[in-house]
C-alpha cells in the first residue's frame, strides 16, 4: 500500500511538496492507540487491587493470630509462635528467597501502575507545552494540571513506592527467642498494612488516571515514533530542510550541510541525562563508605556491635559459627508480645527509618530508568537506516515487548528488585533491634556499581552512521520524517535523490528500502 502522506513528494515543480504539507494534516495516517496495553493495565489494576486486599488480611491475621497463639520459645512444627507471633519454620536461604520473591512480585506491580502513570504525565506534559522528549521522569515531573500528574500526586507516588520497598525488607522478622537456633521467621502484620497501603495508594492514583484516560490520553505506546506521529495529529510541525539535523543542534538554523559520520552521545543531547548518571555513581560511593565505617565500627569498637547470625551471607561462609559482626543502631521495642503496644510502635518506627534510609536508592534506580528508556527509544530509530525497518506499530503484547526487547533493559528489570532485596539484608530488623552488615553493604555496592557503569556507558556511546540522533526529541523526530508509513508497513531512512534544482540531496524517510546517504554531499 502506498504511503498516505509524504512531504518528499518529487516532481517537476517542488512547490507541490509544501502545497501537500499545508494540507497534510487530514491526509496523516491513524497513530497506534495501544488499547492492548490500555486493556493489560486495566486487568494489572485489578491484580493491584487484590493484592492490597490480600495484604490488608494478613496484616490483619498477622495480629489476630498473635494474640490468640500461645507463648513459647520453642517453633511448633512447621508452623507455630514465637513471643505471641505467627511464625514459619523455613532455613536461611529459603527466608532470603522468600523476601526476594516478594521484591520481584512487588516490581511487576510497580511496573503496571507505573506505565499508567507514564502515559498519564507524558499527555499532561503536552497539553501544557513542556513536552520535549518521549521518556520523562515521571516521578520527579509533575504538571500544574490534572490531579492525577500533579506535582502533590507524583510525590505520594514517589513515597508509595518507597513504602512498598521498605516493606518487603520486613515482611519477615527473626522471632525474639534467647539464642540464634532457630531457622524460621516471624510474620509482620505491620509491614504487611504498609504494603497495603503502598499498593493502594498507587492503584488509586492509577484508577483515578485511568478514569479520563479516554480523553486525555490518545495513545498508549511508548514508542518514540508513534508519539511523534500523535503530536503532529494533534499540531506539532514538521519544518522542511532539517533533513540531517540530530537533537543536540536543534536549535541551529536551517541550512545545508554535510552528514556526520557519528552522532553526538546521550549526555550532550539530552543534558538533564548528567545528574541521573551522577546520581547513580554517588549512591555507589557512598554504599562503599558506608560499609568501610560500619567494619571500622564493628572491627573497632568505637561503639557498642555485636556477632550474631546473618541471613544469606552466614550460610555461604565456610565459617562454623556462621556468623558476622553488625552494629546495632535503633532498638524498636522491649515487649515480649504482639499485644504490647510498644512492639507495634517499633515496628511502624523501623519501617519509617528503612523508608528514609531506602529513598536515595530507589530515586537512583528511578534515573537509570530514565537513561535507559532514552536509550530505548534511540535505538527504535535507528532501525529505520538498517534492514529490516522500523514499525510504529504496537506489538501484539503492548509495550512489554518492546521493554524487554534488549539485554540492557532486561538487566534493569532483574537489579531493580535484587537491589532492594540486598538493601533488605544490609540493613534489617530481629529481635527488636536493628543492624548494618557491613557484609550486605559491600554486596549491596556491586550492583550499584554495575548499573552505573552500565548507564554511564550507554550514556556517552555515540551511534555510528549518518542517520541523526533524535533520542526521542520529539520536534525532532517530526522534522527527521517526512513520509509517514502506513502502520502496518516498515519505515525506511536513507537518501531520497536530488531536489529539483540539483543543488542538494534530499534525506528522508520512506515505506521503500532507500539509497545510503553520500557523506560528501550536502543534503537540505
């Protein structure tokens, strides 16, 4: 099928080309709407709803059960109490698998509410003229419109989430006994009521966005193209002779020249880019500090530490004592019972302190989100210049396709969670007492480390060729196409011949494979 718009359009007499392009904008080809992914949220909504519930009952059982469960020190089989607490008999590892599962549960959740509420600012941006680039980050972006993007709802978003991942860190408590025999954990109604409420507070905001989603949301897709493609339904403008001009000269004006044969890296293009990098290497060296001071501490005796038995790292050892030297920095109760209130205020207390020890870590991984998604969508563009093309088209499965679609991501998606279950270890809660490892800090700064080389490398790559980098840069990408494809049709970059005056090349986009572009000549 032939291409439905096209401003290349060469004929005897080019002034056709922009009588086509002031009429252009009923003639543009239908933009992907996504309601697949529209559809997939919808039913994670669901999902979130009915965990939060099921939350909200064990929170609940946690403490009903207590109070009505005997008292001992000794574990029933399989399952019993300690001090009045439900509690599970489970080995070491299976306790640090249990939690883990719990943090990747938790990132899938997160991931559903969090592209609602992606597609939610992206749109509001808009309507208020701030947005620039396809990928913003959603949590530190807020509009003055809409109360479900306002700048007040972004930040419960921000602490919902962090709630959620403090939580997970304490579903799970060591029982309270006199000596460390015992493999088993205490179940926490507290942190079960947090994760509740870190659920809900997210599918409501969620709900409420998806309410007006019909409205003020045109499409679903995260993928650069197709936004660019519904901004110019919806008036961006296409500005004819910028053919060979990448993101990080936007703002020069319009005259021939000669293709680059690299292109600018993301760091220069898309400059708030920087403090999302510095961001990542800061929480890394300070991780690293933190647990230098916490072994001189431990080691020294500077102030009071302890040995005693941590999870996970004791048991791969080799040691036979197991066991490793923390300090105790925030003694959360001294009750014996769940009944005692003053057990209840510990817990909510510990679970405060991990949220605000956790926020630096979870606004760190929030910005290499940002590096990658920007990666992302370069990448979508830059399969126009190579077989077999590119499509705006949405994917069968929505967006989970085209987030998964490279290692890169798919590596973010298996830390984010790893990271959080290792702060879970670092700093952690039993007996009423909590403790820093320096063990679990040290293998906490590993993956931080990893991800900030990671992102730091993706970041200063400069893509090879002479196809502009647009980086999702959306006036950009609307100047760089100049034949929109049908949907269902590949999308091609390359060279398109000479203008009618045979003074300069032409590059551009088309539903044909194309010429590769001369880097001697001069293109307009």
């Amino acid at each position: 099928m032939a291409s439905r718009w096209d401003y290349s359009t060469i004929g005897p007499d080019r002034s056709n080309v922009y009588e086509l392009e002031k009429t252009s904008s009923a003639k543009l080809p239908p933009f992907d709407r996504a309601l697949r992914t529209r559809n997939y949220c919808v039913f994670g909504i669901g999902i979130c709803w009915a965990a939060a519930a099921t939350c909200t009952a064990l929170g609940i059982w946690a403490f009903t059960a207590a109070q009505n469960l005997p008292t001992g020190t000794d574990p029933l089989p399989g399952t019993g109490s300690h001090s009045g607490q439900p509690s599970v008999s489970i080995g070491v590892v299976g306790q640090a698998l249990v939690k883990l599962a719990a943090n990747i549960c938790i990132m899938l959740v997160t991931d559903c509410l969090g592209c609602i509420h992606t597609a939610s600012v992206r749109w509001a941006l808009w309507r208020e003229g701030r947005l620039d680039f396809n990928s913003n980050p959603r949590m530190l972006t807020g509009t003055k419109t809409g109360w479900s993007t306002h700048y007040a709802t972004n930040i419960a978003m921000a602490f919902f989430l962090m709630l959620l991942f403090a939580a997970s860190s304490q579903l799970f408590l060591q029982p309270r006994t006199a000596n460390n025999d015992y493999n088993g954990f205490v179940v926490n109604g507290v942190a079960f009521l947090a994760l509740a409420v870190g659920i809900a507070g997210q599918a409501l905001i969620a709900t409420i966005a998806l309410r007006g989603s019909a409205r003020l949301i045109p499409t679903w897709s995260s993928n650069p193209l197709n936004t660019a493609l519904t901004c110019i339904h919806e008036g961006l403008q296409h500005h004819p002779g910028r053919s060979l001009v990448p993101v990080d000269r936007r703002h020069d004006p319009t005259i021939p020249q000669q293709p680059a044969r690299k292109q600018a890296n993301a760091l220069r293009a898309v400059p708030h880019l920087r403090w999302s990098i510095a961001a990542l290497w800061l929480i890394f060296g300070l991780t690293f500090i933190w647990a230098i001071v916490i072994v001189i501490i431990s080691r020294y005796g500077h102030i009071h530490s302890e040995t005693i038995n941590v999870q996970f790292f004791g048991s791969f050892a080799g040691s036979a004592s197991q066991n490793s030297p923390v300090v105790p920095f925030y003694h959360a109760w001294g009750g014996d019972t769940v009944s005692d209130g003053k057990i209840v205020a510990g817990s909510i207390s510990a679970l405060f302190i991990t949220l605000a020890l956790q926020i630096p870590f979870t606004l760190s991984l929030h910005a290499a989100e940002l590096v990658m998604h920007v990666y992302i969508d370069e990448q979508i563009w830059r399969k126009a210049s190579v077989l077999p093309g590119l499509t705006y088209m949405q994917t069968p499965i929505g967006n989970i396709v085209g987030f998964f679609g490279t290692w890169q991501t798919l590596f973010l998606f298996i830390l984010n969670p790893v990271t959080h279950w290792l702060f879970g270890i670092a700093v952690f809660e039993t007996k009423g007492t909590m403790y820093m490892s320096w063990e679990g800090l040290l293998y906490l700064a590993i993956p931080l480390a990893v991800l900030a080389v990671l992102v730091t490398w993706l970041a200063v790559q400069k893509p090879g060729g002479p196809q502009p980098a647009a980086y999702g840069h959306l006036q950009t990408l609307a100047d760089l196409v100049d034949c929109w494809v049908e949907g269902s049709e590949k999308m091609h970059w390359g060279d398109k011949g000479l203008d009618n005056l045979a003074t300069a090349r032409i590059a551009g986009t088309s539903s044909r494979r194309l010429e590769p572009i001369t880097l001697n000549a001069v293109y307009l």
